[in-house]
C-alpha cells in the first residue's frame, strides 16, 4: 500500500503534533497566496514549508501584506530534499516546466502531490509533447483531479494532476450529458469561455497591464490553447474552444452550446445533473436561471445552469471562481479525498 | 420624387441658416446623448430641436453635465406637430412603442427619420408581432440601415431602421461569408456576444446596478432575445445567439463559429473581407489579430477578425462601440448617407 | 442582571439544541446576506430566523443564489413578535426608520440587538435629531460597537449600535493618536474617504448604475454625510470629512491628513498603535508601506498605514471591507464579545 | 524674432503643402499615441514624423491597432538631426532622461518643442536637481503650459514644458482663489488626488498589473511626488499632496481642502472663477453640483465645483482626463496657443 500518510491522525485527537504535514511550492503567485490562505486555516493539517523561487527568507507577512495575521510561517527558497522531507503532502503551484521536473522526484520520496501546473493533465503522449514537452513520463498512482468525476481515483493516487480552470468548468457541465448519451453526434460542440485576469498568473505582459483589460474584451489562443486539448480529452471528442479575457481579477464563465436529441427537454437535463451531482457539496444546479460569476467568486462553488429549446439546440452555462475551483480550492478539495477526510475541511 | 431636404444646401457655402435642420427625440438617454455631442459638431447639419418626456424646459447642460460647452440647446418635451416642422431629419432614440408610434406620423409629414428603436427592424409580421407588437405597418421607402451593406436603399430611404448593436458586429462579419457561399450548410452558426451595459440603456434595474455586473459575467436571454431574430433575418437562417453582460460600459464583441468548406483558408476569408470593405472608412480588417473593444471604443469603427483551421472550423471575431457604431454613430452615418454627405462628416 | 442568552451554552458540547439562537431583520439587502453567510457558518450559533419586507416565503436559496448549499433556511416575512421569541439575540440590516421603531421593542423584550443602522449611533440629541428624526430616546445598556476601542462596554451591553463604515475605518486610525495627545491642536483634520459602491445598497438610483460609476470617481456628500457627525464625535473635535464614490464593489479608504507635534515621528506613532492593538487579531499595523483596500476585501481586517515628514505634517491611511468589518463582520465581531466567545469566531 | 513657423501658413487656404509640419518623439506610448489620434485629424498641421525607441520601421498601423485608419504614417527609429529639420514643432513624449537631452537640441536647432515630460517644469534649481537630476539648465524661451493661466508666455514660446495630470487639474481649482487672496492663510492646504492607472504610463510593474489594481484603491507617494513639488511651485506655498491609484483607466479627480476668509461663501468663489474662466471653452464650472470623472474622459475639459461651509472650510473639487487636458489635449492646446490657431482646433 502506498499510503505515505495516516489521515486519522487528523482526527484523532492527539492535536496539532499529529496533524498532517503540508508544504506549498511556489507560495507567492496568485494560486499559492490562496493555497496559504486555505491551508493556514486547515483544522487538519500543519504547513511546514511555503517556498518561492524569489524567496531570500523574508517572512511571508512582509512579501504577502493580504495573508498578515493568517499565514504565519517564512517563505523560504525552494530545496526539493527538505520539501520530501518535511511534508507528507506537497503542492505544486509553479510554472509546467518546474513542476515537471519536481514532481517525479517528489513521488519517487513517497511524498504525496498535488500538482497545479499542466504537466501532468494529459494521458495522450503526443499531446502532451506539444503543449508540456518538458513532462517526461507519467509517474504511477497519478490521478486527474476533477474531483466530483474522478472521486475514487483521486481517493487511490500519489498524485494528483489538479484540472486548469477552463477544463474544470466546462466538463463539470458537459461530461454528464455525454455520459447519458444527451449530446447528439455530428453536431459542432462550442466552449465559448470567458476568464478573468487573474487566470494568466502575476507574470507581467502587456496583456496583463490594467489600461488594456479595462473597459475591453478579447479573444485569445484560438485553435491554440493547451486547455482545449484538456477539455477534449475529458470530453472523448473534438471541442471548439475559445476563451476570452474579460475585465475582472476572478472568475470565469464557460457557455457551452451542443445538440441535444429530438424531444430532449431543461427536465432531461436536470435529472442526469441531479443524479450526477446528487449529495455534492459543492456543484449548485441552477437549471433555466443560469448562473454568475458573481455568485460563486471567493468560493469553491461551481454553478450551472441550462437551457434547451424545441429544435435540439442546448446552452449549458457553468461558473467557478478560477483560483478556488478552478485551482486551489479544488486542489485542497483533493487532498481532502486522498486523506479521506470530509472533501468541504476548510474550505467553507 | 420624397426628398424633404436639399443636401446640396450644407455644402453651398450659404452658412449655418442653410445647413439641414435635425432634430433629436430621446436626447437624454445614452444613444440620446450621443447624437446630441457628435450632431452639435457636425459641419453641415443644425439641431433645432431635442427632446425628452421627463423635460420640463431645463437648459441640457443643467441636465447633462457631460455636454455642457458642446450642446447649447435647451431640452424641450416632445411635441410631435413641432418636430416636423422644425427638423428636415429627425433621430428617434426612443422606447420601441413611443417610437412605434412617431415614426408613421413624421414620414407621413415629410420629414426624414432615423429610428434607433427595434420597431422597425422586422420585416416579417409574424416575428414583428412578437418582439414589437406595437409595430403595425411598415412605412413605405424604410431601409435597413446596415450601412456598408445596405448603402443604395439607405440614399434612396425616407425612413431609416437602425440595426440593433448585436446584429450591426455580428452582420458585419458574417453576411460577407454567406454571400460569398463560404458558410458550409448543416452546422450550427453559434454567436456568442459579450455587450458593455450601456447596451441596457439608462433604466435602473437589479440587473444594471453596479454592484451586480462589477467582477461578474452573465449570459440572459437565451433564446429568446430579439436581436436573435433580427441577426437571423439579417444571415437568411438559423443563428444561435446568446448575448452575455460583461462589467464595462461601453462596447460590444461578438465571436461567430461557422463551419466552412474543406479547403477554406484565412486567405480565401480575407479576401473576401477586403473585396467587401474595400474603401470603407469605418471596417477595419485585423485577420488573426483579433480585434479588441479597447480598439474600437468611443469610435464608429467595426474591427474584424477571423481564424480558420484545417478541420474546417472558422472563428470570427467582430467589435464596435455599441453606443456608435452600434446605434449613434452609425446613425450619423446614415444620416450622411441619406443627404449625399461623405459619410465620415462628423464621425472622425 | 440582563443577560437574556447564556454564552456557556455554546461552548457546553450540548450540541445545536443548545446553540445561541440568532435572527436577521433584513436579511436580502447587502449587509443581510454576509450576516448570513457568516452566521449560517458560525459553530455556536443556530439561525432561527431571516426575515424581508418583500419576502412572501420563497427559500432564501432562491431569492440569494450566492448562498445556496450556505444558507438552507427560509427567508420570511418581519413579524416583531416572533422575533422576540425566536431569538436571543437580533441583527437589525434594515433602514434607520425601520430599525428606529424596532429596536427598543426588541430591547423591551429581553433580546439582545446588533443595529446596523445608523439609528441609535449618535449620543448627541440635536445631532441624533438631524440625521435620525426617527429616534426616539437611546435604549439603556446600548453600546457604540467601535469593538476594538469599546470593548468593555460591549460585553456588557444589551444592544449595541455597530458603527457606520467610514467612521470605522477613520476612528481605528484617529482615535489612539488622539488619545495618546499626537495631534496637533488648531489644524485642520481632513478625512479623504474613497468607498465602493455596495456601501450605498441596493437600492436602485442613478447614483449606483454601473454606466455612471464605472470609470468614473465622485464626491459626494460634501458637508453634508451623516457619518461626519458620526467621526466627529468619535474624535471628539471637528473634522473635515468628504466621502467619495469610487468604482468597485466592496472597501473603504480613508486618506487623514492631521498635523503631529514637533518632533514626532513615525516611531512615536508605531509605538502608539502598536501598544492600543496589542494582540487584536483584526487589526494590522503596516506602518510606511501604506495599506490597500485589496488586502483587507472579504475580510474582517483593518489595515493601517502611516507617515510622518518633519514638518509636522501626517498622513494616515486605513481601509477595510466596508461589507465586514464596516458592518455584517463588525456586527458579529460585537455578538462574539457579547456573548463571552472568541471574537474571531466564524469571521477567519 | 524667434518664429521659426508661420502660422498664417495653416489659415493661407494654400492647403496641405504648406500645412505646419509637426513630428512625435515617443509616438507608441499612451500619450504619444494621443498625440497621433490628435494630430492626424487636426486641419493646420501635418504629421512629418511619429518615432518610438523600440520601433524599426513597422507600421503604425500594425503596432496601433486602435490608430488604423486613422494615423496612416510610420513609426520610425528616433532620430534627431532629421527631427529637427522635417518638423517645425517637436512634441516629446519621452521620458524625463530622454527629454532632459533632447529638447536643448532641438530648441537650438531651432525647432518648437513641447515637452510632455517633468524635465523642465521646476524652475528652482534645487528642486529640480532633486526631481529630475538629468535636467540641465532650462532652455531660453521656455514657458510653463497650464494654457488658461499661461497664455501669454505660452504665445511667445519657443518650447513649453506642458504641465502634469495632478498640477494641472490642481492648480486650474486652486490658483484664481490665492490669486484673490481668497485662501486663509495659516491653515494646511491639502490634495488629496485620484488618478486613472494610464497615469503611470504603459511601463509594466506590479502596481498595474490588472489584478492589483482591479478592485483595489491605494495612496502612494506619500511626501514624496514630484507633482508635490510643481503644485507648490504654481500655488507659492506648502500643500499637502498626496496622490491615489485607482481602478480606472483615465481620468484624475483632485479634491483639494483650504481654509476661506470669514464671510466668504459659495458665490464669492463663483465669482473669481467666472472671472478667470470667462470665455474658456476647455473650463466648465459646475458649482455646488461637484464634477465627476466620467463627465471629462475622453475630452479637454477641466470641470471645477466648489463647496463652502460657514465655518469657513472650503472645498474643491477638479476633474479632467490624464491623457488629455492632463497631457496630449493641453499640449496641443499649448501648440495652437503657440501658432496663433484657435486653441481649440483639433480638441472638439
């Protein structure tokens, strides 16, 4: 058995000296801050390491003002040996190629990992060689981490690859329709998705610069984004993606437009989501309403929302909050399930 | 022959007492207020008249800050008889039913109107008793005022419908494409549109608080908006349109999936694109530079951009102001038209 | 003795049978739905009643789609009585008229009440007369819910007036440089305040439409904003207070420029704040680096920020979530104390 | 005589050949490409050159997506010697170090120079070796541009230092009351401005990258701004300035608080204004009623309301667009002040 941590120990009274050993590797982007955000506040686990390649040893309070008075730990700089060795479960939130290189290596330690780059998202090789040409094999017990589609595989993995944003709000709303066999075949599938800001990271570009987000809207990657061939690959067919940037920090919302089979009506279509979305916290059913942003930023929430008119023509309309959902609170979400401890643990 | 005004009279040289009198009904709503700062700059035209229900008799720059120094005028209430005999061009930018109304009486009195309304768009009774049941006939000489693509019946035009904004980026793009017979018949044409909230006019609903749109994005009106029939009328078949709000004031993206035959490149898309808009002042070609909002906001401009894969798969990408192009500016444009004016006077 | 609730309760281990029992008046409006969003999550508390003027009986899950699988009770209709009965201690997020009438009743009953209305904050008569007409005379055992600065009076009170959003952030800063003798007597003290939109409410007005506030910054309010009497009385002296307008959805900044005693520097100030917030977990020092509203949005923090130039001139900065600690987070913060609990209890 | 244009060439009707030549240095910038959309459509001058340190010879066009159709010229390496002699007017758009070089030369050669940057704004030598130590002496001929207060020196010209964005809107509220003696003396002057992030220029940092902006309110450059200084310059005292980034693109609020004599009242400031603003067509005053951002972007106007209250504390309020009468609109307001134009050609 390849368990590395005794997640009863969690819960087994005996305090903060048993709790679960957690590290965060590259603590200072967006995805990492909410990762010590989460994770500070864990009732279940200790942070023991919170690295940055920028790190000298500066506290955290001092590079981080938001997390003053919640994360009290350093940020320190990154050493793969002693992240192995301090942690029973580590987070990756670095850039693909750093993060393919270190997982593996990780694994290797018997350290559990969760890893929120793209290196690790794609089953198929060839793919994997065009948009992560730096991953090289993928390490045994790796799991990919949507976690309410994927529950068991996540509960069995060493690893865990954490779904990109894009990817997580689209299949969270397609998958169950083609699993029920509602999408009709031979129709175009478009993922019409809009994105805030924050998703392309604190690197700074010109894209990135507030004067050309402000007051604008913009296509992006089209025919060219590595999240598309996540999404086929979660979706088992051909998707014509586009994301846009929208002048907001958080959030993202994904309009997914199929055909549905003659006499399929927003009833169909609500009983496969109930069915598949039965008892899960975190997945809210909207139905005709349809969802907003607005409604699940700063949470681990995904909304959808559907509407299906006579001629066979379906929008599906899915909402996450892109850096919980969509990144860090999915990921918390997933070592919740592979320390068998209740999946929502800090993240309410 | 109907010509109620003499264009030759603006360019004669004879001054102000000669230029075409024009007179603007709904002058403090958005679109209202537009035309008020680009008609009160316009070299060969004089504002005799504009007008709001809610005016007592306050001087506009009391009630309109923005235009104080610009509009000099007063704000008077509507009063119809005045109107068509004041103005030898009259601007409707009013609710669809008071526009219903109007518009009958000034064409019947000879005046030439200009109607930013929806009441006019439809040509079909059935689906203009369904979006504009206050519509009843449709005056005789109504053009369609798609300017680019419907220039003669504008010239010839006693009355002018004004596109909707959606249907004006998403026309733009897409009729080209059908006329040139590069649209493959049996997919799906998706068009998802992201619009600023000015398209929403000045009414205050829950829907256009600020607290509501700012950091959030909704899809509304699936299926069942009314600028989906008239972009549908406009592409002679089934569109599927979903319009979103996106938190910015101004400007309107709409993105097009089409499918297109084998063999289509983005050369055969440009070239017709440039064949269409060749000397067109106001439609800028970007090819796969996509175009942005930022680009075209607070202009009359329209930028157009397009993608095409190998599978057969087209994305195109159109953006306007929706307060300019999208309704004031174009029409000013086709104000311009009708009078033999160059079309850009007092647009640039 | 007044106490109409047990504390020990809470903490007992008897379980939710013995939870504190709460209630919301005006529980749709801004400030209604983070009380339940904090309240619905808070371990020692029950939510035994959430109530709005135009609630018939729909769930709250329906009317608030940002609290579904959060807030699982109904919203209901305000009936006074049942109120009393229901609940041992009330939150009042109502207007300053509706609170005015409601709140002694409450009182008179025994129950404990948190006003977040500006109704009973003003001690003086004449002023109280100005702002508030409604309110008749102060309850007895009613505390000014400046937590950190009026601790003692709050954990004896039998309802507390939680402050205004502006004099929260102002007086944190203000107060213990006052008391502490630093500011300069005869100079002018400016208070600069920039806030977002949702400290307005929901009301609809021109005011909060987005098309006038995005992109835009107003002031407002210019010796005339009820919360200037409000800081002047905290401060003990007169103050020149504007509030302005700013576009974005929740904070509060407020710039204060005083004049400091010769000799004074930013030490002596660090000294002063440091020893006044000892130990306060919700307040947080950053000295020179001068706080930002992003850092203290969705939470209950005050972070304040100061510098000093040897001519005696200071400038102090503090901002906070107006929504948290500028209300619902303060309001529960006072319950917290009121009831002998932690105070960060469900506010981290 | 040191006229080394004529204007009377502009107005001749000889037309475009003998249209005042006029070049850009720093043309890709936020305020050169102002300056490009300006002087592209501006009927007295003819664009000769627009450079840009980054450019090799790429067109406008394809680096400007915004200027298609509009700027149809090239962007060309910055090149002095050929500046100076293919143009009668230099504007730099240039950073200070770059200007602080270039403008002597181009003044020696002969050529008007309008300098957008801060090198030559501070007369006092140490101050400006504090500020802008690359400055060397200040050129002969040179007038400081704040166009309503500077006419005459700016008429007579050889290069104008054009103002800054919070000078500018500052000393246009401040300036006629001390002036008139209307300002109290003894009491603080204090500044408190709110500026649009395209302020800070198109230079990529942490402080605009969209995320930390969006959202987000922030002081900065506390005691230390060198628009501290030039407001202190134009206004012959000590002022309290503390400047403001907020989450807009353009546009600058400045509220500036002072003490008025006894007696003095809203009318009394009404009147010094009417007097200096008399016949201005870029001042608009609005009195009591406040300005507001959105009522000047995107235009040359300078809006200023003031408030006073019996005790003798006054406050006002300016609001003008950054980039325009901040910046580019001022500059070549300054141009045809300098050439004889009306000062508004080219600006409505």
């Amino acid at each position: 058995m390849h368990t590395a941590v005794h997640p009863t120990a969690a819960t087994s009274g005996a305090g903060a000296a048993k709790a679960i050993r957690v590290a965060v590797a590259g603590a200072t982007g967006f995805t990492g801050q909410e990762l010590l955000r989460i994770l500070s506040r864990h009732p279940s686990v200790r942070l023991t390491a919170a690295t940055s390649s920028g790190a000298a040893s500066s506290t955290g309070a001092r590079k981080l003002p938001a997390l003053a008075h919640i994360f009290k730990g350093q940020i320190t700089p990154l050493d793969p040996p002693s992240l192995a060795q301090d942690a029973d479960v580590v987070f990756l939130a670095l850039p693909d190629k750093a993060a393919a290189e270190l997982a593996p290596m990780l694994v290797e330690a018997g350290v559990r990992v969760i890893d929120l780059s793209g290196a690790f998202r794609l089953q198929d090789q060839a793919l994997r060689a065009r948009w992560y040409p730096e991953t090289r094999a993928l390490p045994q017990g790796l799991a990919y981490g949507l976690t309410e589609l994927e529950r068991p595989s996540v509960a069995d993995a060493r690893m865990v690859a954490n779904p990109g944003c894009y990817p997580t709000a689209t299949l969270l709303a397609l998958r169950p329709l083609i699993s029920a066999g509602l999408i009709a075949p031979g129709a175009d599938i478009v993922v019409d998705a809009k994105s805030g800001v924050s998703g392309a990271g604190k690197t700074l570009s010109e894209r990135t610069h507030f004067s050309e987000v402000h007051g604008s809207v913009a296509a992006y990657g089209v025919f060219g984004h590595r999240h598309g061939a996540e999404i086929e690959q979660g979706a088992g067919c051909q998707v014509n993606f586009v994301p846009h940037l929208m002048p907001l920090d958080r959030g993202l919302l994904s309009t997914i437009y199929v055909r549905v089979p003659p006499g399929t009506t927003e009833e169909s279509l609500a009983s496969v989501y109930e069915r598949t979305y039965a008892g899960e916290p975190f997945v809210r059913l909207v139905g005709a309403a349809l969802p907003e942003i607005k409604h699940v930023a700063h949470t681990n929430f995904c909304d959808i929302g559907w509407r299906v008119d006579p001629s066979g023509r379906a929008v599906l309309v899915s909402v996450i909050d892109n850096l919980l959902k969509g990144a860090s609170g999915q990921a918390v979400q997933n070592m919740n399930v592979m320390l068998g401890l209740d999946q929502t643990t800090g993240l309410l």
